[in-house]
C-alpha cells in the first residue's frame, strides 16, 4: 500500500482479513475461499447457488474460518445492494473485496438478444462496479484494504464468438485500471487478475446461441487448476500487483498483441478462408447431387449460409 509520505509498502497481512467474495461456490471461488480459510480469514461468500455456497461454507469453517453466506443474483441490482447492506451488518468493516463471479455467452454476436446482452454484462461488469462503489467508503478506512476483479486474458485479447464476455471484461480491466490510478494514494490495492483457460465450468454452462453447437473446450494441457489461480490471486493481493498473467497461453497472447497484432488478423484470416474452402467443397457437391437428379439446385452454399458462421 502508499503510506502518507507517499512510500510504498507491501500488504502482507491477510490472516484474519474480513473479505467479501463473490462466485465463491465453485471453480476458482471456491478455491479462493478455502485458502483464505486456512489464513481464518472472516469470510463473506456470495453466489446464487445455495447448495454450492453451503459446501464452501462447512469446509471453510473446518479450516477455522467464520463465514456467512449470501445467495445472490448478481444481475438484480437490488438484490447485489441488499446483499452488501447485509453483509456490512454481519460483517461491520471489509478489508478485501474480490470480484471474481462470471458468466459466458458462445455464438454469433448477431444472433445475441438484448436480454442476454444485459444479463452479461449486469454479472461480469455491472455487479462488480456497483458492489466497489458500495464498499469503496468502508475500504477507504481500513488501513490495508484491497480490490480484486477477476478480469481474464479475454479482457486484453479478444477472439470471435464470445463478443460479450470479451466486452464485459474489457470493460473490468478499464475499471480496474482507474480504480488503481485514483485510488493508490489512498492506500487501497487494486489488481487485475487475467488467467487464460481454467478447468472450471465455465465454458460448459456458457449460455448458447443454438443448442445444436456445442461450447469448444480448450484442451487441459493449456488450463491452469482453479488452485493455482487462487494462489496467484492471494500472493497478487499480498504484494499489490498490478495485474497477474496466468498460462502460458496467456502472456503469449498478450505479447503477440502488444508486438505483433497484426498476426492475429491473420490467424482470424486462415480460419475465415477455411470455412469459405470448406463451403465451396459443401456447395459443388449439392450441384453434383443435384445434377445427378437433373435438376439444378435451388440451395447452394454460399458464404454466410452455414449455421454460425460469422461474416
């Protein structure tokens, strides 16, 4: 943290931390939770699954943490300010908010409603700031407290079909930049966590444009566990880092960004001219079909025609 002559000082201190947690019933959540457990931090858990928060909650307290729990959906403005207001009576001063609670949304970005869009982006962008701007006083009196947003390599590199959540934590990583910016002189730490692939749930539950096609799966041997995100997540705030890069699939998308963006244009580029080959082999053999039969077909393939392609 910045001390008043302006220095800098490093958090250390987490045992016995009040933090305030959401997504905390699963994945890296979770995770987050239990290790925090074994610091007997006081533990404030927030997800809209019961079940799953129950299961965190009794493990945690084995571990010697005292928890409360909040089920919450985070796309309901007003129950994202009850939650808070409760959690601030049970829990009187937070010294650690972590915002790591996602959702995702796969296919054409035209095919994409306008309720899903602002359901999106309620949960990944709009709960996290509202949740900051409700505790931002109470953090400002504590003398170590700290802002974690789960931001992901999706907020510094985009790729196609996941348009929203691409937009939602783009839109985290600027948030998150500015609360460092404004608020470092007033002692709070902001970090900005960025895994790539992680072996959680989140592309399995990922809301979908068509059920007929299925969310693509990154192969584990490029994932990160949700343990070892949740220990970068703990050191990140001892140390008040920035931002933290997780995989190495992550720091090499961000490099190939920040010195060779043009690359990514063209790896976008052989995988448009893929689909246009593979369409034109689609479309001859309806001719030849339908030459077979003497007629000339009504429905060839062309560009655009073939469910979720993106033009």
């Amino acid at each position: 943290m910045i001390v008043k002559d302006g220095t800098f000082r490093q958090m250390r201190k987490l045992e016995g931390a009040n933090v305030f947690l959401t997504g905390a019933a699963s994945g890296i959540g979770r995770q987050i939770a239990l290790q925090l457990a074994s610091l007997k931090c006081r533990l404030l858990l927030v997800d809209c699954d019961q079940n799953g928060l129950d299961e965190v909650a009794e493990q945690s307290v084995a571990l010697g943490a005292v928890v409360s729990t909040y089920c919450c959906d985070l796309a309901n403005r007003d129950q994202v300010e009850q939650t808070v207001m409760a959690a601030l009576r049970d829990s009187e001063v937070i010294d650690v908010l972590i915002n790591n609670a996602g959702v995702a949304y796969y296919g054409s970005t035209h095919q994409m409603t306008q309720e899903k869009w602002d359901w999106l982006m309620s949960v990944n962008l709009l709960a996290p700031i509202q949740i900051t701007q409700l505790l931002l006083p109470h953090l400002l009196k504590r003398p170590e407290s700290h802002i974690v947003n789960m931001c992901s390599i999706s907020g510094l590199v985009a790729g196609g079909r996941f348009a929203a959540y691409h937009t939602s934590k783009f839109g985290l990583i600027g948030f998150t930049e500015s609360l460092r910016a404004e608020y470092r002189r007033s002692g709070i730490g902001v970090s900005a966590i960025c895994p790539g692939p992680v072996q959680t749930d989140l592309y399995r539950s990922a809301e979908r444009a068509t059920n007929d096609r299925s969310v693509p799966q990154p192969p584990a041997i490029v994932c990160a566990s949700p343990q070892r995100v949740a220990s970068l997540t703990i050191k990140a705030i001892r140390r008040n880092r920035r931002m933290v890069l997780i995989t190495p699939m992550a720091h090499g998308l961000f490099q190939l960004k920040r010195f060779l963006p043009g690359l990514l244009d063209v790896v976008s580029g052989l995988s448009r001219s893929k689909k246009r080959r593979y369409q034109e082999r689609l479309r001859r053999e309806e001719e030849r079909l339908a030459a077979l039969h003497g007629t000339v077909s009504d429905h060839s393939v062309v560009e655009g025609d073939l469910p979720g392609h993106a033009a």
